[in-house]
C-alpha cells in the first residue's frame, strides 16, 4: 500500500485490482481508478506503477498542505504522476488550482504531471475490450501455441478471431488461449471495434521465414 492509508470511509468505493504486472494487489478508492488500472495494465510502454506512491509538499495561502496522488507510472522512457478525477471535479476551481502547484514540482523531480478523467479512460468500446481480454491474462501460452500460429498465418495476412478459435479448436485448444494471445501482445486487434467472431486478428510477431530472411 501507499503512503496513505486507505480507508472506507462514508459512501467511498474502494477494492483491490489483481494487478499481473506488478504481482501483487493494487487499491483503488474509486471505480474510475479500477477502470483506468485495467489500461495501466495492458500498455505494452508500462513497465510499473504504483498506488499512492508519495507526499507532495505545496504551499497556499502561505500555508503548508500535502498533496498525494493517485499513481506514479514508470514508462519505457518517462515517469509520470498521474492523478484520476471525474471530469466535473478535473475542472473545478479547487484542483485547478491544486493542480497548477504541484505539476512544477513534479516537473522538477524529473515527472509528466497528468491528469486523466472520466473522458479518456471511459472510452467505448475500448475499455470493454480491454476488461475482456484481461480475463484471460492469466492463461498460459505455450511455445507450441505460437509455433501454430505460425502456420496459421504463413500465407495469410488476417484472420477473423473466430476463424482462429475454430482452428484451434480442432487441435484441442480452448478460446481463453486465443484471447491470452491478443493480451501477450502476439496477436493484435482494433480495441476501438467491439471484439467478436467477426474481429480481424493479425499476427504482430514476425513469422519465423521472415525472420530467417532478415537475420
């Protein structure tokens, strides 16, 4: 946990996201947080991240207040802190100006300041397909489900998901493997397209003969 301690307290929402990445499990203190821990967890450019990670001193009205955010993400080449927020509450006069003070401070210390609302995270049918595929994260693939797909794809640049678990199926292989894929990132599909039978699936590893030409 953080260094806040999280607690629920009145009408707040909070929960534990099962977090593959990090190993381990991450609060949230509010729906929106979960939502947006679900595309932490399937960027390819995240490597880690973390709950309530730190105190931020500011000064107001010549006092001073401590500042904690929601996450600090660590990416291939940035880190950031990131603050998650409803849009009517992002753009209220309180967390604009709360905001305006401690993004300099972050900046200093080397991080993006942003800030992301109920707007990005909450994308249809993206954020759908992001819950979908991640039920299945856990589902082991195997070098010889990858060398299938190789001959799958070898004289094919796309296939349906449904022609895939229809394959698959006729080697005993179950759907979960099929989706598992698309979350390893070795099979890619459109998130921004309802995901189904009907979604056209392209192989995002080179094939092995093209490899060998290349190498």
């Amino acid at each position: 946990m953080g260094v806040r301690r999280i607690t629920n307290g009145g009408r707040k929402v909070i929960g534990k996201f099962p977090s593959l990445k990090m190993g381990k499990m991450l609060w949230w203190e509010s729906q929106l947080e979960r939502d947006n821990d679900y595309l932490i967890e399937i960027d390819p450019d995240v490597l880690s991240y973390e709950e309530q990670p730190l105190k931020i001193r500011y000064f107001l009205d010549g006092k001073v207040h401590w500042y904690t955010p929601d996450l600090r993400v660590v990416r291939q080449d940035s880190k950031q802190i990131i603050e998650v927020k409803d849009e009517e509450h992002a753009n209220s006069p309180e967390y604009i100006e709360l905001f305006r003070r401690v993004a300099p401070i972050c900046h200093r210390n080397g991080y993006e300041f942003i800030v992301v609302t109920d707007s990005t995270i909450r994308v249809q049918p993206r954020l759908d397909n992001v819950k979908l595929i991640y039920k299945y994260a856990k589902t082991l693939v195997t070098s010889e489900h990858q060398m299938l797909l190789y001959t799958l794809f070898s004289d094919k640049g796309s296939l349906t998901l449904g022609e895939i678990s229809k394959w698959f199926a006729s080697k005993g292989i179950p759907d979960g493997i099929v989706y598992s894929l698309i979350y390893n990132g070795i099979l890619s599909v459109d998130f921004m397209r309802p995901i189904g039978k009907g979604t056209a699936v392209t192989l995002s590893l080179p094939l092995l003969s093209q490899r060998r030409k290349t190498a």
